[in-house]
C-alpha cells in the first residue's frame, strides 16, 4: 500500500475500526491494516484496546505480522510526533 500510493514515509492512519466498514471484528481489522501498512488505527471504545492489543501481539507471533513492521510503524509516529513538537516518551505504569 505504502509504495502503491506514495505513502512510503508518511503517517498513515486509520478511520474507526467500529463503523464495521470491512465486515471485521475490531482487532481482527487492526492486524489487516496494519499488515498493509497502516500506522495508526482508531477506534474509540476503550473496552476494544485488550482485544486488539491481544490480536497484534498474537499475529506478531504466529509471523503474520513481523516485529520490524510494527517498530516502523511506532518510528513513522515518534518522528511525526516529533516534527510537530509533542513529546514522545514512554509511559510508565
């Protein structure tokens, strides 16, 4: 998707995961966007976070996400963040 659309460096971000425009759970829509080169996805109900969460880290582990596309993707939102002169440092529990 990136090199398809000239989207190789930039930011790209979601619409909500809820309005259930691909027929997909939220979490299981997360991973489909995010394997195709999404950086950021939305959804606004806080009781979906563990789910998706949950599903990342899973399809991180049977390889249907790699570790490298999720730290490019965490890179694209720290130097956005950056350029726009927000802080971005790790929360600590």
């Amino acid at each position: 998707m990136r090199t398809d659309y000239g989207y190789a460096n930039a930011l790209v971000i979601t619409d909500s995961l809820e309005m259930k425009a691909v027929g997909l759970s939220v979490p299981a829509a997360a991973v489909k966007a995010i394997a195709a080169g999404v950086d950021v996805v939305i959804f606004t109900r806080t009781s979906e976070a563990a789910g998706v969460i949950t599903a990342l880290v899973d399809a991180v582990h049977v390889g249907r996400l790699s570790e490298t596309r999720i730290n490019d993707a965490a890179t694209r939102v720290a130097r956005t963040m950056e350029q726009h002169g927000m802080a971005c440092r790790p929360q600590r529990p």
